[in-house]
C-alpha cells in the first residue's frame, strides 16, 4: 500500500484528491489546521494529521516520515507556493520521500518564460527547488479550470449582460478540465511510479472559444452576445494598463493566464490521458448541465480583494 500525505487536503481540489487516493487503496496522511478537522470523513486508511506549511520543515518532518509521495493542492501567494511548498520539500527531503506533486495544476506553466504570469511565476520560482533536491518532481498539468474560467474572475461570461468575450480570434483550441477530474489524474498520477521527474499532462477536453460558446447557449437554452474585445497585442495592453493601476493582482491575473491560452504557449502538450483509461473525463457540456449551470445565474460571489486565486 503507497502511503502518500496531501498538503492542502481539505480545499477544494484537495479534498477530492483525498476522496480519489482512498478509492484507489492508497494510505493517506491529510495534512490539516487544527481548525479543520472535522472537514474530512473518516476513513480506515486515512489519517489526519495537524499541522501547517507555515511550522516549518522539523515539524512537517513528522507528518512525511514513512510516505513515498507528497501532493501538494495548496493555494495563496508567495508565503505559501514558494516558501510554504519550500519547507514541505525539506521535509521531505530528510524524510526520504521518493517523489511530490506541487501545488500547479493549471495550464502549461513552463511553456512560455517570467514575467507573462504572475502565478506562473510562483510556481516555476519553487520548481527550480528540485533541481538539487533528492526528490523527484512531478507536475500536474490540465490547462484551465471551468469552475474558475467561467466566473467573474476571467471576465469571459457575463449573466447580467448576457455576453461572452473573447480576445482574438477564438478559433485556437484551448484546455479545459474540471476540478474533480483534476483529482481523479492526480490520484493516479500520484500512485504511478513511471511520473518521477516528469511533467504529465492531461486534460477534460480541448475545444476553441466559439465552441465554448456554443456549448454554452446549447446548456443555458439562451443566446449570448458574442464580444470580440480586441486582438491579443490588445488583450496584452489592457493588462499592462491594469498593472498600473491595480491595487491587487486579482484585477489582471486571469487575463495574464488567457494570454498564455490564445497564444498558444500554454498549450498542453504529449498529453497523456491514455496512460489513465480509468478516469473518464466530465465533457464541457456535462459540466454545464451539472455544477455548471450555476454560471447562467446572475448573482455570484464576489472574490475578496486581496485574496490570491487558484492558478487559473
């Protein structure tokens, strides 16, 4: 039995990661808050264990110690993806630990260089960790999440206006996986010996931003305004104009990671679905029939200023 320990356990994407580890008979150490441990079902093979990124790699040790793999499904900014991620390494390091997946999770983050993406950056700052490390990375990449890049944040679907927006020319297949199915390639991932030092990419489904469109009028039984905002020199513009400006990262991150998505930079590459013929992805349109409709609502919660996104 693989013992693995999952960082950020009881999020959104972690926790599902938890729920997929178990299913496939892997011993899983949840690392947790004090304040959170009631959020995770009992399970035989499950084992919480209290502590924070924030103690520092001497305490973590414990909670690594006897593992062969970490995941890492944490979010935040700096504090957490490079430093938080930092001390777990270390952990893991002295604990003898085989492999670990850090907390990426998003579009082709090494496809294209500093400076594009903010978050991107976060992460390539960590990876560079590994390369003096004796244990071997494995990143997980999906292209975008629907529950992320249908919201307010990425300002492509507008309920109240009844609009979708597109930059460019929106004819360039973009990647898009749900966070569930993220949970379930990253379970198998996880547990898949042949991944240490690798970057896996896998994906839901790849589908241009006009069939996006349709997919969407096709689920939400109205028509949506189609709103070409410009060129992506444009799109590049407006961020540069938002970056001026901003009083968080919040008001141009989303649209950094789109630029990186039309271009086709980001794109997933060698991706490798086939190697997990158990996890059968969730399609665009049953998505949008499911969880998903809930993006034709016209009321959505607001983001907290300051409060750093998920990848994409």
């Amino acid at each position: 039995m693989t013992t693995v320990l999952v960082a950020g356990a009881t999020g959104s994407l972690g926790s599902l990661i938890v729920k997929n580890l178990l299913e496939r008979g892997a011993d899983v150490r949840a690392l947790v808050r004090k304040s959170s441990t009631d959020k995770l079902a009992a399970h035989p093979n499950l084992t919480l264990c209290v502590g924070d990124l924030a103690d520092g790699s001497d305490a973590l040790r414990r909670h690594v110690d006897g593992a062969e793999v970490v995941v890492s499904a944490v979010q935040g900014g700096p504090e957490v993806i490079i430093d938080g991620q930092r001390e777990l390494l270390r952990a893991a390091e002295r604990a003898g630990v085989h492999r670990m997946i850090p907390s990426d999770f998003s579009i082709n983050l090494f496809g294209y260089g500093y400076g594009i993406n903010v978050l991107s950056d976060l992460r390539r700052v960590f990876a560079d960790a590994f390369a003096t490390s004796t244990v071997a990375r494995t990143s997980v990449a999906i292209g975008a999440f629907p529950e992320y890049f249908l919201g307010p944040i990425h300002e492509v679907l507008d309920p109240v206006a009844g609009t979708f927006s597109v930059w460019g020319d929106g004819m360039r297949p973009i990647d898009i996986t749900t966070i569930a199915d993220t949970a379930a390639f990253t379970a198998a991932i996880a547990l898949d010996p042949k991944t240490a030092g690798r970057e896996v990419h896998v994906v839901g489904q790849q589908l241009t931003m006009l069939d996006l469109r349709n997919e969407i009028e096709a689920a939400s039984g109205r028509r949506w305004e189609l709103v070409r905002r410009g060129t992506l020199d444009d799109l590049r513009a407006e961020i540069a104009r938002r970056q001026f400006t901003a009083s968080s990262v919040v008001e141009y991150v989303a649209l950094q990671a789109q630029v990186a998505m039309f271009d086709g930079t980001a794109s997933l590459r060698d991706v490798r679905n086939a190697d997990y013929p158990d996890v059968i992805p969730t399609s665009v349109a049953a998505y949008l029939a499911g969880r998903g409709a809930a993006h034709f609502a016209v009321s959505q919660a607001a983001r907290r200023r300051g409060e750093w996104p998920t990848a994409v």
